[in-house]
C-alpha cells in the first residue's frame, strides 16, 4: 500500500478533501467518468483522535454496515449502491465476516482493499496533505471543490466552514465500542449464538442473570467518565449513545436496547437470560471482538474495571478501549441546494457525514451521488437527483428537509419514503410485506434512474 504523496499524475479538475468513505467513493465515481481528481487526505501528517492506520477508509468506529437485508432500509441502499457501481460496496462484499443478520467486515482488509483501489486509479491523483482554508493556494486551480471531511473535520477548516457559512456549527458527539482480545473471552460462560438462530451462531454471548446486571449498572453509573468539552451539551446521536447515557435514562433500558436478551438461550441453563452482552468478531481470523453497543466515555482504567464485570470477561485483554469524540456538520436544508452545493458558491460541495447524514453506508451513499452530480456538470449536462421512491433519493429527502433550528443527523429509515400508492390501512396489511413492496418499487425506480445515469455520463472523455 502506498501512503505517500502521489506526484505522477495531474491534479485533475476536482478536488475531492477528505479520504474516508464518502470522499473514496466521490473519486472513483468521478474516475469512472472520466475526471482527472486530486483526493487530499491529511494522515499521516496529522491524524485524528479516532484514527488509528494511515489507510484510506478507515473505519473507526464499529466494523459493521449494518442490516444486510433490502427488508431493512440500509439494506436497500446497499444494494442500489452495487447496482451503480460502488467501490466501497465492492470492497466490503469482499472484506465481510460472519455477523448473523448484519453485514460486518474486517475492517484491515477492508480499508487496505480501498486504499489500493483508490491508489492504483489512474484517474485519481493522492495528496497526503492538509487542507486548512477553501481558499488555499493549493485548491485555486481546481473547478469543483467537494468537502467530504466527515464527522472528524479538522478545527482550522472546521473554522473555515463557520467563517464562509455564516452559520454556528452543528455538533453531536460519537463514541467508540471497546474492542477485545478473542483468547482472553472465556470460553466456559459465553455461548455462540445469534438472536433467533438468524444468520448461524456469529455472535459470542455474555449472559447475566439479574443480580449480576444491576451490580454491573451500578458500577457503569459511578464510574469516572471523560468529560466533555467545557462549552458543550453533552448532545449525542441516538443511535451511537455510549452505554453509561443508556444506563441513566433508567437502569432497565440497556437490557431493553444493546443488551437485550431475546431470541437467545443459555445452553448452561436452558433459560434465557437477564441479559448479554454480545461480542462480534472484528476480522475473517476472529482473533478480536468489540462489545455491540458498548460505546463509550468512561476513563480507561474504569472501563477495564467495570467492563471485566460483564461474565466471560474477567480476564479480557483490551485491543482497544473506548473513546468518545466530537462530531462536525452543517445545517444542510439551509446551506446546501438540490445537488449538495454550497448556496451563492457552486464550486464548492459537500459530500458524507458532514452533510448531516449518519452512518457509513448513508456517508458513502452521499459520496457517490456526489461523484455522478460534479461529473454531469463538468461534462455540461444535467443528472436529476434519484426519484423519492428510491432509498437514495429518500436520504436525500433528509437533506432537503423542511428548514428548522434544530437539524440533526439521520441514518436512513423507512419514516424517510413516501407511503405506498393506494395502500392498506396499516392493520391490514403486514410491516414486512409493506417494506418488501417498497423495496421493490425502489429498486424498479432505481433501474430506470441508472439508466439516466448511463446516458448522461456514458459520451465522458477524459477531463484533466
């Protein structure tokens, strides 16, 4: 893998900044259509609290893409992405480990699949440098600038964004699950098994009867958390709440949201647990797991202590501990036009979970739609966004919503697609048949929008 400054080629005619996920995916769907792209990512010359590698999409969070069935709104969008040609799909269909229901990867083979990928496109030009300003000398010679810095957007250029938007930046603070050493789980309490056998045993289960989980809450509230930044809310993403914030919305609702026990059995009691803890493998090895929906704040030392308590995990040796850390985005409905430009300033555009989308798959998803708007336009021709109907033209929905004080980041959902045409009311007609029709019609709309995308893009030569 090649980390450094890559000189050889011509800088092209956009600028992409950021190589994380949405950035990547921007890139290769401008190569694809032939347009020269500088790519600027800062590691290894700085990097980020959360990030670990100097690979290009990195993912320093949880392994995981979420639900791998179309019956899930992430599902569907996943599968709309292959259907248009995505890299980040393509690497992760081949990087995946066993995780039941869910679609994980590892995430080293993962990021080193895109790294090179993205390395070796001779349409895509490597610059391992910071960019601090949009009005930095090395951008001037660029006609599109798409920022794609996602949630860990650097202070100087977040600063920049606040300075040339007007706007207050928007914040929400993001945590990180521990991950743990596969040796050091004992073998004789956790049991493999996934929640109703679904997907074959790809989970490691710590169960806890009752006792034992309050004993663990009660240490998980008094434990020594990391404090946050002294001017800020302690404003967190639903669905990335470390566990201690879980655990004092009431000592119940842990065992009611990561650490609920149904669909499971103690094959040592034949019974069903108070509670788990469920671990999923971090690589095809299976020499590491991360605790699901165990993000969070809690000092180091006191997350090896209070974590130890968890059965199975006395002696557990920590990869990697959790950490929590500050997420940037911009008020998108007011500042962004239909293609996700900068309003008054065309040439820049935004692209991932800056834009205010939340999650890997809605981040790269953001990426791509991005690569095919900035190429169409270069190539002086006009790509209509996807239909509502689609799971991509849905997210995008969120992006152009009704505009409010408080907009806040979204994961894609089904409260974001239009109803059905004349359907059922909802007592008469079942939620999985409903979301199997609307991924149907999705992916039917979908087909004949990729067929617009073809057209628009297929007469590209090379731009440089």
């Amino acid at each position: 893998m090649n980390s450094g400054t890559n000189n050889t080629r011509a800088p092209g005619t956009v600028a992409v900044i950021g190589g994380g996920l949405a950035g990547c995916e921007c890139a290769y769907q401008l190569s694809k259509a032939g347009v020269g792209t500088t790519l600027f990512e800062m590691r290894p010359g700085k990097r980020s609290r959360a990030h670990k590698t100097d690979n290009l999409a990195e993912l320093v969070c949880s392994n995981s893409f979420r639900a791998a069935s179309t019956e899930n709104a992430v599902g569907l969008i996943k599968e709309e992405m292959r259907r248009l040609g995505s890299l980040i799909m393509e690497v992760a269909d081949v990087s995946t480990v066993p995780a039941g229901g869910a679609h994980a990867v590892d995430r080293d083979r993962f990021a080193e699949g895109v790294t090179s990928a993205i390395h070796t496109n001779p349409n895509i030009r490597v610059d391992r440098s910071e960019i601090t300003t949009l009005e930095a000398a090395e951008l001037a010679s660029f006609k599109a600038i798409v920022v794609a810095t996602g949630p860990l957007t650097s202070q100087s250029l977040a600063a920049d964004l606040v300075q040339r938007t007007d706007k207050e930046r928007l914040y929400f603070y993001d945590a990180i699950a521990p991950v743990v050493e596969a040796d050091s789980i004992d073998d004789s309490i956790v049991f493999a098994a996934s929640r109703y056998g679904k997907g074959g045993d790809d989970y490691l289960n710590c169960p806890m009867d009752e006792s034992t989980y309050n004993q663990f809450i009660d240490e998980l509230l008094a434990a020594e958390k990391v404090p946050l930044h002294d001017t800020d809310d302690p404003r967190f993403f639903p669905g990335c709440q470390p566990i201690e914030e879980i655990a004092r919305q009431g000592r119940l609702t842990p065992a009611f949201g990561p650490m609920k026990p149904v669909g499971l059995t103690d094959p040592r009691t034949g019974k069903r647990p108070f509670a788990v803890v469920q671990l999923r493998t971090e690589n095809t090895a299976c020499t590491a797991y991360n605790l699901v929906g165990f993000q969070t704040r809690l000092k180091y030392p006191e997350q090896k202590r209070v974590l130890s308590l968890i059965p199975g995990l006395s002696d557990a040796v920590f990869l990697r501990m959790g950490s929590v850390h500050r997420n940037t985005y911009i008020d998108s409905p007011r500042l962004l036009d239909d293609r996700l430009r900068l309003v008054g300033t065309p040439r820049i555009r935004f692209a991932g979970q800056i834009t205010g989308v939340e999650g890997y798959v809605e981040s790269t998803a953001c990426g791509l739609l991005q690569g095919l708007y900035t190429a169409a336009e270069l190539l002086n021709k006009d790509l209509s966004p996807p239909p509502s109907t689609t799971a991509l033209g849905s997210m995008l929905a969120h992006l152009r919503s009704t505009v409010t004080d408080d907009f806040q980041p979204s994961n894609i959902h089904w409260g974001h697609f239009p109803p059905l045409m004349g359907d059922l009311p909802r007592g008469r007609r079942g939620r999985r048949e409903r979301r199997g029709m609307m991924a149907e019609r999705s992916l039917a709309a979908l087909d004949i929008w990729r067929r617009t995308v073809t057209d628009t893009l297929q007469d590209s030569t090379a731009i440089f």
